[in-house]
C-alpha cells in the first residue's frame, strides 16, 4: 500500500504537535491526540487523522477554543453535567466519564450530560473506556445538520451516532457503535477529499436526488439507516443530547469539516450503569453466553470485533498514511506561529 507507514506512538507525537502549533494546550492535544489516532488504528479513518486539518484549523480561527478546560458539576446525587466551554470533546468526554463511574459505583446508575460541546469522534471508544471499568454504558450524541426528517428535503437531524459497550468474561468489551445515517458521513468526507464516489443510497444532493458524488452528498443530505424509524431515532438522540444539556440543535450548529462561523456547541448524553451496584448476578458470564451463541452459528461475528483485529495489527505494524495526509500532518506539526 502506498503512503507513509508510523508507529500508534510515532503519529500521536506528529498529531499533538499539530494541534499545538495551532494553538492547543499541550495536555489537551495530547488527548485529542488519543482518540485520532486510536480511531485510526481500529481501521476508522472518517475519525482518523484525516479530521486534524479541520481541527486545527477550528483552533486557529476560534471556533474550538484549543485552551479551554472543561468543568463539572454534580446537579444531583446520581447525575453529572460537564461544560465543555466551546473546546474539544474529547477532555470533556474524559472528565465526565471519570466522574460518572464513581457516581455509578456509588448509585447503580449514573446520567452524564455535556454541553457547549464539539465533534466526540468515535463513540465506541468512550463506552469501551468505561466497559472496562466494568460498567454498561449507552452514549448518544448530536451533530451538525445532515439528516432530513422522514418526508422532508432539508437537513435538519445530525447523523447522532447511538453507542452501547458492556463487559465480557474473559474477553475485550461487546461494543455496539453505530451512526444513524446508513455510513458515517465521515466516510463521505473521506471520499470527498480523495475525489471518489460514493455508492447510491447513502445520501441526496442538495435538490433532494440520489448521488453517488461525495461532495453534492456533503451539501445535501444523509440518509438514515431503516428509512422513517432511523428518523425517528435521529430525533430521540436530538432531544437526548440537546434538551438535557442545553446545546445546539443539529440545525443550530455550524460545521465539524470547517473553521467557518460560531462554536458548534453540540451536546452529548451517557447513561452509565453497574452491573454489581444492581446486583445482577454473574452479568459478564450472561453476556458471553449470548457472544457465544451469535458466534456457534459460524459465519457471524460481533459488533466491534473487526475493529479489535484491526487495532491489535495497528499495534504490531503501525497505520500507513496516503501521502498527501502525511505530508499535511508533517508541516502542521512543524509549524510554529
């Protein structure tokens, strides 16, 4: 394959001295850094390196505040809110989930709200996270407009990806991640950008007609998985990540792809629960009983299970880079006004 081939270690450095040299706190690079680069290597590259541009770009035009640093509050006994104060997702996914597990620990069950919130990349890694602190977790989050309700022409949900990860005895966490359009409009970005097509039934152009160009696809629509239910979904996690945090809706916000306009201010929901604290008896060993029976049909697989292959050969090898991303990440990194 083509392109330039880096340790996880080697592109973390590249990709933090990016985000700094745009003007980001080294700290919060670092974590940002983190999740671009896991997204990578469990073979997600609409999460990937491909979003640094945009995010250091954002940083430098003010849209995402490169130094701001989240606060928390615990407005009641089992629920915690987390003010992202119009800087990256990723510190403030951190912090909640930190607080939301021993909130969870100590009540069986914990609600996380975050506000004034930005693109949090890939949700099955903050479920994962917190699936290996042994509790069950359900994540939502809403997102710039791209998805029209059922019967309409314009954008007006986000593609509001829905995340689930619980525990497994003896094995790595069942994670459940999924956009509610029917790709990850991520993907269509990294066609876009590539100058390829996208396949027809993924997304209308602006006028409403089915596309396989990716970018008359960016400036249409998405179109949702399991057509007028996928709506109604998209519209459950809307009001979910919104109304419980006071962010923008999808409508609201300005674009994850550009430095153009205002924060976003999106918003994100987490639901965390502990098995022990609810006393369910012998919880991991019920989930793999069902892991096994999905897998004893043969020919099946599990949620997630290809992006845990792909992680543990990114581990060994390393991730390769088309050549132009690579050079782009080198002289950001490089950059220093």
């Amino acid at each position: 394959m083509n392109g330039a081939r880096l340790t996880l270690g080697e592109l973390h450095e590249l990709t933090a001295r990016a985000l700094v040299a745009a003007g980001t706190l080294r700290e919060t690079a670092d974590v940002v850094a983190d999740a671009l680069v896991a997204a990578e290597a469990d073979g997600q590259p609409g999460h990937g390196i491909s979003r640094l541009a945009s995010y250091a770009d954002q940083v430098r035009s003010g849209k995402v505040d490169g130094r701001a640093r989240p606060s928390a509050t615990r407005p009641a006994r089992a629920a915690v809110a987390v003010d992202a104060r119009c800087g990256f997702a990723y510190p403030a996914i951190a912090m909640g989930a930190e607080l939301g597990a021993e909130v969870a620990a100590q009540c069986g069950i914990a609600a996380l709200v975050i506000g004034n919130s930005h693109h949090s990349g890939m949700a099955g890694h903050h479920v994962e996270s917190l699936a290996r602190r042994g509790m069950v977790t359900l994540a939502f989050s809403n997102s710039p407009a791209a998805i029209a309700p059922q019967g309409g022409g314009r954008p007006l949900f986000g593609t509001n990806p829905i995340a689930f990860a619980c525990p497994r005895a003896g094995s790595d966490p069942l994670v459940i991640d999924l956009s509610l359009s029917k790709v990850a409009r991520g993907k269509v970005m990294v066609a876009a950008k590539a100058g390829e097509a996208i396949p027809e039934g993924w997304a209308v152009d602006p006028e409403g007609r089915p596309t396989t160009d990716a970018r008359a696809a960016l400036a249409g629509a998405m179109l949702p998985i399991g057509d007028a239910k996928g709506a109604a979904l998209a519209m459950m996690v809307e009001i979910l990540a919104t109304c419980l945090s006071g962010a923008n809706f999808g409508f609201e916000a300005s674009s994850f792809f550009d430095a153009e306009g205002p924060p976003p201010r999106v918003g994100q929901f987490f639901v965390l629960l502990s098995p022990d604290a609810v006393g369910a008896p012998g919880f991991a060993e019920r989930v793999e009983t069902l892991c096994a029976a999905v897998l004893a049909q043969g020919g099946t697989r599990l949620p997630g299970d290809r992006r845990y292959e792909a992680r543990r050969r990114a581990e060994r090898e390393g991730v390769v880079l088309p050549d132009t991303l690579f050079a782009d990440l080198v002289r950001r990194a490089g950059s220093t006004d």
